[in-house]
C-alpha cells in the first residue's frame, strides 16, 4: 500500500507531539533535579549548622561543668572552715582532744591519705577521732569514713596504740542517713544556728577502730 501525503503529514504530526512530550519530560527531570539538588544543599547546610550547634552546646556544657566543680570544691572549703570552730569545741570539752588539726595531708610509699580534722591525746585517755565534713552526706560518706580509719594506722605509726573514732558532720543529712551513720559506730554532728553539734541518741555507743 503506498503511502500518501497525509500518511507523511500525520507521521510528522505524531514525530512532532513525541518530540514536545520528550521535551517536556526533560524539562520537568532537569527541574527535579535542580530541586533535589537544591534540597541536597539545604540538607547539607542544615547539617552543618546542627554541628556548629552541638559543638556549641559541648563548650557551654564543659564551661558549666567547670564553673559547677570550682562551686563545689569553694563550697566544700567554706562548710569545713564553718565546721572547725564548733567542732573544736565539741572535741576539746567534750572529747578532752588536745591536739586538733585541720586539712591534714599525709603520702607515704606512694599512697595518700586526706583527713578534714584530725584530734587527739595523749596521756590516759590516748584516743583520735578523725571528723568527715561534708556539705551533702550520702551513703558513700559512711564508706570514705570508714575507709580513712581503716588505713589511719598504716600512715600514723605514732598513734597505732590509740582509740579511734569517727565523727561525719554535715550540713545536709537525712534521717535515714542519719540511723545508717549511727549504726555504723559514727558520731553524727550537724549545723544548727550556724554551728555544728552532736546529733545522736542517749544510748548511742560509738565503735572504736
């Protein structure tokens, strides 16, 4: 069958409709891929900020971190220096102590003990108490306490032959701190009217290490 003149021009008409449709297509691929792009972009940029964010934030956490340590350890200093004066007392009338001593530091064959107070006496009653501040007391409290009386005889050869004692003072206590302290053979001492006293129970019995 022969092909006629308007065989050809509905052919080309068809080439032609194909042709803007392929066209077309393209346009709308090469407009999504520009956005893909352009959304690639953004991503990236959003993810960069969120880094420079985080490593933001990890500076202010660090900077706070500090500022709340170097409080701390100024607070810990203030409570024993409020903690001294009362407890001098405490221990010179109530414990007979002649020698007490503040912030003591001792190393020995590469070892280190640190003790808040440290009180004694010779003589007759030929007895120590070594007295644990702190501004919050809590449960490992007991065990640093208890841990310092434990090694106090390996690092004072002088005092080896005395009777030793625990004193925990304590600006914040539980009660239920408080009963645990005292099962453990510990005088409790707590601040009132800006001072510390002894906090314990007429029958309280205190170990000796």
């Amino acid at each position: 069958m022969a092909t006629t003149s308007e065989d050809v021009w509905r052919i080309l008409a068809e080439l032609a409709t194909a042709q803007a449709e392929l066209t077309a297509a393209q346009s709308e691929l090469t407009a999504a891929q520009k956005e893909t792009d352009r959304q690639l972009k953004e991503t990236d940029r959003q993810q960069k900020e969120n880094e420079r964010r985080q490593q933001e934030t990890d500076r202010q956490l660090k900077e706070l971190g500090r500022q709340i340590g170097g409080l701390g350890a100024k607070f810990g200093s203030f409570t024993e220096g409020l903690a001294l004066p009362s407890m001098e007392t405490i221990l010179r009338q109530r414990f007979g102590m002649e020698v007490i001593s503040p912030s003591v530091r001792v190393s020995k064959d590469g070892k280190h003990l640190e003790i808040d107070v440290l009180a004694y006496t010779n003589g007759e009653l030929n007895t120590a108490y070594i007295v644990e501040v702190k501004s919050h007391a809590r449960e490992e409290s007991i065990t640093q306490l208890k841990s310092i009386l434990q090694r106090f005889r390996s690092f004072f050869t002088e005092h080896k032959d005395k009777k030793l004692y625990g004193i925990l003072a304590s600006v914040d206590l539980s009660n239920e701190l408080r009963e645990k302290i005292l099962q453990e053979g510990f005088y409790v001492a707590r601040i009132h009217d800006q001072v510390f006293e002894l906090d314990i129970p007429d029958n309280f019995q205190p170990r000796p290490y």
